[in-house]
C-alpha cells in the first residue's frame, strides 16, 4: 500500500538549494524556530503562573502546579503517536502540521485570559495541536533527502538546531514580558511565535518548496468518513477532542477504582501496550527488510528514552544543585537551562558540517555507535558533576566551571543521538509509517519524563543526608570513589555539604549506568547494522 506523504525518488522539492541542503530545509528550520519558541516560552511561565497567580489562594498550590505540569508534559509527547499514525493513513503531513500549527495558536492565545475553564482548555489545544505538528515536520524534513543521502545527518543537525535557538530565546523574551508587564503578555508572545511558524510553513506549501511529499494518501481522495472528507471528519474530532484532554490534565492524579493506579499512569501505560500490539502486526504486514528496520528503530528508542530520563535532571535537579551547591556567575539557577541550547546553537553548524566531512572519507560513523558515543559523553558529562564535590568550599559550592563543563559533553552526546535519531526513524521506517514511528519516538519522552522524576526524587532527603548512612553498596562505592564522600566523612556536616554529597551521589551512578549502556550499545552495534540493511 503506497502512501505520497512520504518522499518519492521521481518527485523532488523544487528550487534548489541553501547551503548544500534542499530549500525546504530552511522553511521547516525556521516553522520549528518558531514553534519551540512558542512551546518553551509557554513552558518557563506555567508553574510561575499557576503558583503565583492562578492557584495562588490554595496552600498546596505548588504542589498542584506541578502535577499540572507533570500531566502537560506527558500529554505533550502522548499525543504525537496518534497525530503521526492519522496523517501516515488519512491526512498527510501537510494537512497535519496545518491543523496543529492552528490548534497551538488557538491554545496559546486562548492563554491570555484569566480564567480556570479557560486555561484548562488551552492546555487541551495545545496538546492535541504539539500532537498534529511535532512528528509531521521532522517526517517532513526526512523526506527532503533520498536514502542514503550523506546529508541526511547534517540536515537533521541544522533542523535540530532551529529547535534550540527557540528554546534559547523564548525564556529571555517571554519570561521577560510575564514579570514586567504580566503573564499573559508572555503567553501572547509564544502565540505570536506559533502564529508566524505556521505562517512560514504555510509560505512553503505556496511554493511548492516540499514538492509533493506531505500529501494525503491518494486512494483517500474521494473516501468519505460518516459523510465528511477525511480532512474534515478529523478537524471535527480534533476540536471535539479538547475537553476530553482538558480533563485528563485537571484530573491526573485521580487514582482509577479498582485498578489502583493514577489515570495517567493508566493512560501511559495503555498506549504503550497499544503502540507495542500495533507495531507487532505490522510486523506481520511487511517485508523482512522492513522488519528488521522496525526492529532497529525500537532498539533506537530504548536507548533514546535512557538518555532522556538521565538528560531530563537539567530541569530538575541539576537546576536545584545549580542554585544551592554551585558558585553562579553572571546567571542565576534558572537561567542555566540556557546553557545546553545555546551550546546546540554553537555546535550544531560544526557537527553538520562534521558528519559530512567523515562521510566523505568513509569515516563517519555508523548510527548505533553515534549512540553509543552519545551516551558514553552524558555519562562523562554526569561524572564530571558529581567530581566537582572535591572541589567544594566550606558552605558545599562547587566552582561554576564544572557545571559549563559537565553541560558541554551532555550536550555533545544529545548532538550524537537526538538529531541522528530523528533522520535514521524517517529512513528506516516503511513509507506508511513514518509519521506513526516519528510519533512512537517521542512518545519516548513521556515515559523518559516519568522516570526523570523518579531518579529526580532520589537526591531529596530533607538536606540531611540520610540516605547516605546506609550500609553501602557496589553502586555507593563506586559513587564515593567519584565524589569523595563516603557515609563516615558526611557525619555532622552542614546542610549545603550533605546536600552536595547526596546530589553527586546520584549524578555519579547516573555516569556509571549511561557508561554501562554505552558499552552494551557499543557491542551490540555490528548487529544493528546488519538488521539496518544497508543504512548508515
């Protein structure tokens, strides 16, 4: 069964190319930009927002707000594994990137009125709209490229990068508007940002600069679903679909009779058990290349999901041992989130350019070992934060030069695997099923995000270090031997020094398990390869 969204080797985008890569490249670039700057400056206002002014009367309010955003986020990398499989077999990744850009518009905008009813339905926008766009203009940007197209992995770099100069600028600027002039200025920016993404998107398709991938199936062109196009019956249940998300944002902690489990954990875990059926029986349907393929893709995604758990500690706790045990600079705690985009935005031209220069000597290489490289420099990059604790002052402050050092190689290994990730989910996937495995690989963020959390829970001990009077085991010995505090040197510390110990206690057997993996991706890689059949 053929499917147009995908690229086809006799249509190619038209009018040429910037740089060495397609056109339309530079439009997804910039449609991207625009819309993390909408995502994440929407982002850095909400539990401000909710703690200090919308659920500012209740005295849990914090604690709320943050199951609020536990839920967004999940919901965020839940719905793409639909919105990618409805444009593979009904819409297109045109169409679909459309609706989506609308819907978070919508939502955005909607922001900008203070009521409860109200925000609730925003979030419902813009977690069905994040669901139509984010998996169809990475499937997009594959479709530029043929297989095997060396540029393939440097024109992910420069798409990933356009991600991360949203990411960058979007704090600064929306943070900036919601303290000064008032939250719903911030949140009017990240509309403005999401509208002007949608419109440099919508600029392409005028022109043509896609050429024909992203279209909608062409045996659906003259279907009709209860009476309506397929178009038309999906914006009708995308619309209709808002309350419903609405409400699993207002009520995710509420635990499900009988089952004893909260709903969105219930929810994760049945689009998981979903996703893992369907994938089974397309198995079924496709040829033995292809299956092993999908195989390849499913590995990726392992490891990709335990390389976000680990990465995702940037806005938790690495924010938290940035404020209370390292010596700042110039930026305050939050403002270190900076860090690893602007560090993308530095490097991302230069791996570009890098993957190409190896590939044209042979010496670029192949995807499993870029992924174990990858996790091996989060790994080193985590050791480095926990050995700064021999470098501690009295109070339990590390110098800052650790914290840029320590972000510099977790960055490098996310410019290893994320960017190489996306380009190699579009050239391995079946034609008609790319958007629906873009959609499977994010959905690995919402359970990276989860246990985040967890690993996140585990430097917490009411700054008193109790965890670490335990009788020690393998895993604590190697810790200390990173760190230099074993249980015995913590006994009658101060507070920021016991804190100190316990947070790099946690970062040190965070780059002990990142290496471990590394290695096994490492040896299992010639396997890989031979299952990718003839892709790099």
């Amino acid at each position: 069964m053929s499917n147009s969204s995908t690229a086809d080797p006799d249509i190619q985008p038209v009018n040429g190319e910037i740089l060495g890569h397609p056109k339309g490249l530079f439009y997804l670039f910039f449609a991207e930009m625009w819309e993390r700057f909408s995502f994440y400056g929407m982002r850095a206002l909400l539990v401000l927002y909710l703690t200090k002014d919308l659920f500012s009367n209740l005295a849990n309010a914090e604690t709320f707000a943050y199951e609020i955003y536990a839920a967004y986020g999940a919901l965020v990398y839940f719905t793409p594994a639909i919105g990618g499989m409805i444009a593979d077999r009904l819409i297109g990744h045109k169409n679909s990137i459309i609706l989506g850009g609308v819907l978070m518009c919508i939502g955005h905008f909607t922001m900008a009125f203070e009521n409860e009813t109200i925000f609730y339905i925003s979030l419902g926008f813009l977690i069905i709209g994040n669901g139509f766009f984010k998996p169809n203009i990475s499937s997009l940007v594959g479709g530029l490229y043929k297989e095997g197209d060396s540029r393939r992995d440097g024109g992910f770099t420069i798409f990933y990068m356009g991600i991360n100069i949203g990411a960058a600028i979007a704090p600064l600027i929306c943070g900036w508007l919601g303290d000064a002039y008032g939250w719903h200025y911030g949140f009017g920016a990240a509309g403005i940002g999401m509208l002007a993404g949608l419109v440099v998107f919508w600029s392409g398709v005028n022109q043509n600069i896609y050429g024909n991938q992203g279209n909608p199936p062409a045996e659906l062109a003259n279907k009709k679903i209860l009476g309506l196009t397929p178009l038309r019956f999906i914006y009708l249940i995308a619309f209709a679909s808002v309350p419903l998300f609405a409400f699993l944002v207002n009520q995710n902690s509420t635990i499900v009779p009988g089952i004893n489990a909260g709903l969105m954990s219930l929810l994760l875990n049945g689009l998981l058990l979903v996703v893992l059926v369907y994938i089974t029986y397309e198995c079924f349907r496709v040829s033995t290349q292809e299956r092993s393929r999908l195989v390849v893709i499913i590995i990726l995604t392992l490891f990709i999901t335990i390389f976000w758990a680990f990465f995702e500690q940037a806005g938790s706790s690495l924010t938290l041992f940035a404020e209370r045990n390292v010596n700042l600079s110039l930026i305050n705690a939050a403002q270190t989130n900076s860090i690893n985009p602007t560090y993308i935005i530095l490097l991302a031209i230069p791996f570009s350019f890098m993957w190409n220069w190896l590939a044209k000597r042979n010496l670029n290489p192949i995807t499993p070992v870029k992924f174990a490289f990858g996790i091996l420099q989060l790994g080193i990059g985590f050791i480095i934060f926990a050995a700064s604790a021999n470098f501690m002052n009295d109070a339990g402050k590390v110098p800052m030069m650790f914290l840029l050092i320590g972000y510099l190689l977790v960055t490098t290994g996310e410019l290893f695997i994320s960017p190489i990730g996306l380009s190699k989910v579009t050239e391995l996937s079946p034609g008609r099923l790319v958007s629906f495995m873009m959609g499977v690989w994010f959905l690995s963020s919402a359970f990276a995000h989860h246990i985040a959390g967890i690993i996140a829970k585990m430097t917490t001990t009411g700054g008193n270090g109790e965890a670490m009077n335990q009788e020690p085991g393998l895993m604590d010995s190697l810790a200390s031997s990173i760190n230099g505090f074993t249980a015995e040197s913590l006994q009658g510390v101060s507070e920021g020094v016991a804190q100190l110990g316990l947070y790099t206690k946690v970062f040190a057997q965070i780059g002990i398990i990142s290496i471990i993996f590394a290695i096994i991706a490492l040896i299992i890689s010639p396997l890989v390869k031979k299952m990718m059949h003839g892709i790099h």
